[in-house]
C-alpha cells in the first residue's frame, strides 16, 4: 500500500454529505463540489491540483488552490508532510466528510499552508508535530483495540473443571399467546412559533453572542497588553490577535471562566498559543492535566524528524507553491 494514500475521515462508506457540512455557509457551492469530488474517487485514483482544473467546465489551477485553502481553513482538507518510523517520508492527503476542528486550528496554527507534519506512532497512528517541538493529536479518532465488544459475562458452556449440567427433563409444550400488534402513536407537530416568539428568540441569542465577545475581547485586550509587558512587543502575523481572541472566546464558549482563560495565558507563555498549548495550559490550569506529564507528549526535534536522509530524501519542499501538489488515491479508512 503506497505511503501516499490519503487518510479519508468519513462516517458512511458513500458519498453522502451531511446536511452541516451542506449548509456550511463558509463554504461556496464550488468548494463544497470539489470536496464531493475528492470524497468520490477510487482507491487508484492519482491527481495533482492541476489535473483538478483540466476538463471541460472545470476552473482552472488558481481557483482550484484557492477553493483547497478554504477547505483547509474549515477542516475539511489538508496535506501531511508524513514521517514514518522507518525513516522515510511522503506527502499524502487528508480528506473528511464532515468539519474537524482540529484541523481549521492546525492551518491557523502553521501559517496558513495547507502542508501539516505528522509523525507515525507505534500503533499505525499519526501525530502531529508543533513548531515547539511537542506532539498532538491528528484529529482521527482512534478506536479502543483493547476495549472488549459489548455483551454479557457470561460463559457459554461449562468450565473445563466443572462437572457437566444434569440434563433438563423435557417440559411440556406451552401454548403460544399472539399479542395483537398495537399501531405506533402519531407523531404531533409542534406548534408554529409567533413572529413575536421568534423575535425574541433572536434578539436573546444576538445579547448571548454579544456578551460572549466583550468578555473575549475583555481577556484578550488584557493580555496582549500584558504579553507585551513580559515579552516585549509581538512581531509575529498580524492576524496573532484575532487568533487569540478566537481561543478565549472558543473557551467561555465551552464554560471556562475568564480568570480560568488568563490563567491558561500565563501558563502557555505566548502572545498566542498554539492550540495545542492552550489546551495543555487549560488543562493544567482546571487541574485536569498535571503540569510534568502534559498528556504524555514527547519533545521532538525538528532537524531529526523532517531533516533529510541518505536513503529517503523528501521529495517535496514543505511550504514550496506546488506544496498542494501531492499525488494519492482515496480509500475509506478502515
């Protein structure tokens, strides 16, 4: 199996879109096209992002890296700079069905490319290496192997060293009682809510939305002014703020408090965090991970991970124009 392959993040084995990823409004019918088309292929299927744009009807290359960029930038697509335990290297794809969150954070988190490192583990998984040098998750979920499948503890025959069950003398035949089939209840409908009703409703969600972002905007304002106090001012992309910003909201969002977020801040010892590290540094903060363990990542270095070998040289430039350009076929990931 070609190392290129890409890993397909899908929840049924057919092209059927859910209906969140259809009404993504963040998404133009032509992007949620092309990932129809990237969820459709067969398992040999080879492209590259120019071939996308051959054929009548099709927008041409620029359009299509542009359509690509918005994909990643929802979750839905991204490249792997891939590093296996042999050595070697290759660039394959990544395609889902449905947004992953992780992955929209990652493309903030690596500037905007659409190429992610990622490193094999032992058990066949992948991990994603930081520009820190940690580890993180890759967004897959991987499943319990050691989990035992549902059922009941009970064996199905007798023990070795148990004496077999005296046998049942035969009972006589019990007459059999049909129960009348009794018709599912109707469905009701809901009544139809008033223009007022929906109103209200809107204008209570608009008052929730808008305290949610002042206390985001209260958070963040305090600590790029104290970021600045403790690392000097940030020269990073200019976009940092608004990315900082989105991780505080994203937070109270998920019913951390403020002071739980400038706690976190202070812990993650960055003008803005990568996502990675603002979640270590909310779970330390909410004591729900130790401050040694991390979760159990490991350091990585840069130069050994991605550094090129004798035997296996990689064969694409992370970060280079044609970065997009990875050949592979798309296959249902068991």
């Amino acid at each position: 199996m070609s190392n290129t392959r890409p890993r397909i993040k899908r929840r049924t084995p057919f092209v059927i879109v859910e209906s969140a990823t259809v009404r993504d409004d963040r998404l133009k019918y032509a992007d949620l096209g092309l990932l129809t088309y990237l969820l459709d292929q067969s398992e040999e299927w080879q492209v590259r992002s120019e071939q996308l744009s051959k054929g009548e009807g099709r927008e041409g290359r620029d359009a299509v890296r542009k359509m690509l960029h918005r994909l990643a930038s929802c979750g839905y697509y991204r490249l792997e700079r891939r590093r296996f335990r042999d050595g070697k290297t290759a660039m394959g794809t990544a395609v889902s069905d449905h947004p992953v969150g992780q992955w929209a954070a990652d493309y903030v988190t690596f500037g905007e490319k659409l190429d992610i490192p990622v490193v094999e583990q032992e058990d066949g998984s992948f991990r994603v290496k930081y520009p820190d040098g940690t580890l993180g998750t890759d967004g897959f979920e991987t499943p319990d192997r050691d989990a035992a499948p549902p059922g009941d503890d009970v064996p199905e025959g007798p023990a070795e060293d148990e004496p077999n069950p005296p046998a049942k003398a035969p009972q006589p035949a019990r007459p059999v009682t049909v129960a009348k089939r009794v018709p599912p209840a109707r469905k009701t409908t809901a009544p139809k809510k008033t223009a007022q009703e929906r109103s209200d409703e809107s204008a209570q969600k608009a008052a929730e939305k808008a305290l949610l972002d002042a206390d985001a905007e209260e958070v963040a304002s305090w600590w790029w002014a104290e970021a600045e106090q403790r690392f000097g001012p940030y020269v990073g992309d200019k976009k940092g703020y608004v990315a900082m910003r989105g991780q505080v909201r994203n937070a109270l969002l998920k019913n951390y408090t403020k002071n739980q977020c400038g706690k976190a801040l202070i812990r993650a010892e960055r003008h803005w965090p990568t996502a990675q590290q603002w979640q270590n540094a909310l779970g330390i903060v909410t004591n729900h991970i130790q401050p040694g363990a991390r979760d159990g990542r490991v350091p990585y270095s840069d130069s050994a991970t991605w550094g090129a070998t004798d035997n296996a040289p990689s064969t694409v430039a992370a970060g280079t124009d044609d970065a997009d350009d990875a050949t592979f076929g798309v296959v249902e990931r068991p």
